[in-house]
C-alpha cells in the first residue's frame, strides 16, 4: 500500500508533530512584547539533572539546564 | 390469543426505529460506575460501595435531541485554562483546511489548526487569539475542545521581531540544503507570515 495520502512537508522530511508544534510554539514566544517574553521564556525553561549508570550503581549526576551558565 | 395481540402490535412498530445507533452519538457519561457498584452490593451488602474516579469527573453532558443554542468551548493550554465551559455563539478556528466556524450543532470534527487566530464570538465581542498550532476537536453535544501549544492575544505579538523572523527564515529557506532544515525554514516562513497578517489583517 503505497503512501498516497498527503503528508505534510515536516513529516516528509523526518519530523514528528510534537517536534514541528513545539519549534512554532517557540518561534511565537520569541516574537512577543517584551514582558510577555521573558514570563514565557522563564515559564518554559527546564531544568534536570541526568545521572548515568554502570554495573548497577549510578554515577555522579549532572546538571542540565537550557541556560549555559548554570 | 388476544393476550399476545399487545405485543404483536407493538413489535410491528419497531422496524421503523434505527437497530444500531450511529457510532458518533454519543451517551451521557453516568456519574457512577453501575456495574461495579451492582457487583459490590451482591459481595458485600453491608458497605458503602467506594467512589470509583468515574464519580469524581464531571460526567459527559448528553447529545441533545434539539441543536442547542449556545456552543460551549473549552480552550486549554499547557499552562493554563483559557476558556473553560465558556457558552459561546461561534468560534472561528485556524484549520489547515481553511478558517472553520463553528456554531452550534457542528458535525462532530478532529480538526488539526495551522499557525492562525482563534476568534470567539459571544454577542457582539469578538475575542481573537493567535494560536501556534493543536487541535480543536468539536463533538455531537455542542461542546468544542481546542488544545493549543501557545496562543497570545493579538495585541502582545511585536511587529519588529516578526518582521525580523520573516526576512531571517526566507533567507534561511533559500540557503538550505538539508531536508531538515528547509522542513525548519519553511515551518518558520509560516509562522512568521500568519503572524505578520495577524497582526495587519
């Protein structure tokens, strides 16, 4: 069964939906007046720490954050 | 002989009723979960039968007989309840398809929304969104549910930076090679252009 139907251009080239509405959520955040920017830029910034595990034990966690000087 | 006529005559009426319902009427939701609550009564007569989390949910407003008047439209976002059981007269919502209105009495619709404005009408107030991109799905009761990544009031969308992002991802779609990045380019000339007439139109 061939695909006929018309997938969209993103799908075509590989990206998933959550991935395409999360890159225009983005770009309408960047676009905003400026208090409205920095509470949406604040509200969705992440924060976590990863720790990896070897033979059972983790290891040291790491901090990840989407700021660079954290 | 005469005894079984009431229930001859009575059955010689039901072929002109539908057998099977449609499978988009959908019925009200019970506030409580009968089966269980039967099940438990036989076990263990002496006990309240605990709430199931079906009794804790609002249940699922019926499919009324007559188109009703007022739409009600729930507008959620990931952070926030915009609109919630909000009795509207008509949604004007960014389809792919096209803008879709929608009153009330609306074919049951999945409907996925492109970068576009989300405009309620209640009266004579026209309430406009600008909506990055989700889903508005619209069911039998007259209940409408958009979902939506980000959606901002017109008014907090600035110009200059929109201006900027158009000019940058055109230029960026023409020097692209990979598919990828012009995926990327292309969804940014999108966006940036729904803004731009957003904001102008």
């Amino acid at each position: 069964m061939a695909s006929n139907a018309a997938v969209p251009f993103w799908r075509a080239a590989g990206m998933t939906y959550i991935t395409y509405s999360n890159i225009c959520a983005n770009l309408v955040r960047n676009c905003l007046k400026e208090p409205y920017k920095t509470e949406a830029l604040s509200r969705e910034k992440v924060h976590f720490s990863i720790s990896k595990w070897t033979d059972g034990k983790p290891e040291k966690p790491t901090i990840r954050s989407d700021s660079p000087e954290e | 002989m005469f005894r079984q006529a009431s229930r001859l005559l009575a059955r010689t009426t039901t072929p002109w009723r539908r057998s099977r319902a449609f499978s988009s009427d959908v019925p009200a939701t019970p506030a409580q979960d009968s089966s269980f609550i039967e099940s438990w009564s036989k076990v263990i007569p002496n006990l309240d039968p605990p709430k199931t989390p079906s009794s804790f949910m609002t249940p699922r407003p019926a499919t009324p007989s007559a188109i009703p008047s007022k739409l009600t439209v729930n507008f959620v976002l990931p952070y926030a309840s915009e609109l919630s059981a909000k009795e509207v007269d008509m949604v004007i919502v960014p389809a792919t398809t096209g803008q879709m209105g929608v009153l009330p009495g609306h074919v049951p619709t999945i409907a996925e929304l492109k970068p576009g404005i989300l405009s309620v009408h209640e009266g004579n107030d026209v309430t406009k969104y600008f909506l990055s991109s989700g889903f508005a799905l619209i069911h039998a009761n007259s209940v409408a549910d958009i979902i939506a990544v980000e959606a901002v009031p017109v008014d907090r969308l600035d110009p200059a930076l929109v201006q900027k992002g158009l000019a940058d991802f055109t230029q960026k779609l023409g020097s692209a090679t990979t598919d990828l990045e012009k995926a990327e380019a292309q969804i940014g000339v999108d966006v940036h252009s729904a803004m731009n007439s957003a904001i102008t139109g």
